[in-house]
C-alpha cells in the first residue's frame, strides 16, 4: 500500500491538510498518549511538514524545524502514524524521508530529537544515538537523540 508523500511550509498547506494535521496530532499526542498539553507551540509556522497520505487520509507526519528554533541543531518532531496505518513500516519511512530532506534543505550534519523513551530502539535503529540522561516531558520520559553524518 503506497503512500503519497508531500512537503510543504507552512504557507504551503491547505486548510484541509492542516486540519488533517492537526487532527492526528491530537488523536496520537493528546488522546491515544491521554497527555494533555498544548500541541500548537507557535513553531508550525517556521516548519515544513512531511506527510504521507492514502487518498485523503492522512497515515503517517512529521514537522522539520530549522536549527535554532528548538535547538541549535535542526530538529525532527510531532512524528506520528495513524492507528489504522501502523505495522507496515510508514514510520520507518517518514522518518527516513524527514532525516533526508532535513540534511539537504538546512545543509547540515547533525539532526536532534527528543524521543518518547520506548521509541528508543526504533530511533537507534534508523542512525540515531542517545545524547542526554532520560527527562520527563509531558509527564512522558524521553531521551535526546541525534543523527550526525
């Protein structure tokens, strides 16, 4: 089942895709995750975002922060897949894409992450390594992680 992939700025998207968006964001980080937070934290704007759709449904996203907007490095976050589009590797290949674009668009060598602690693994397995002691966020632990070329 092929996905089609698309990246766009912020300004790029449509009102329907950003709705999209924003509604999986919520379903997998507020509801599914039942962490309450605010998931509009003034950064979509200075974002691209990476999405897989099938058909009109989103299944799988990812935003692309510039460096110095979370960190000094540029940054991968908000990476999540639709319940419904889970176990045929979508991750794995959003977040394939968003290290690829990441290093070409900012022409840099390093990307930073902060990954929920049981992606651990998943994230070590496509290039990523721990950089920090586990922290909490959002009442979640997490870890800092990042690619370097």
């Amino acid at each position: 089942m092929e996905l089609h992939w698309q990246i766009n700025s912020f300004d790029e998207l449509s009102t329907a895709a950003l709705y999209a968006i924003l509604q999986l964001r919520s379903e997998v980080f507020v509801v599914e995750q039942n962490c309450v937070y605010l998931d509009t934290d003034n950064k979509d704007a200075a974002a691209f975002h990476l999405s897989g759709w099938k058909g009109n449904e989103i299944a799988a996203y990812c935003r692309v922060l510039p460096p110095g907007l979370s960190y000094p490095e540029a940054s991968i976050g908000r990476v999540a897949t639709s319940l419904q589009y889970r176990r045929f590797g979508y991750g794995r290949e959003l977040v394939t894409r968003a290290v690829g674009f990441t290093l070409h668009k900012f022409e840099c060598n390093k990307i930073t992450i902060s990954a929920q602690v049981y992606l651990k693994k998943f994230y070590q397995s496509l290039g990523f390594v721990p950089v920090s002691e586990i922290y909490q966020e959002d009442q979640i632990p997490h870890i800092k992680m990042q690619f370097t070329v």
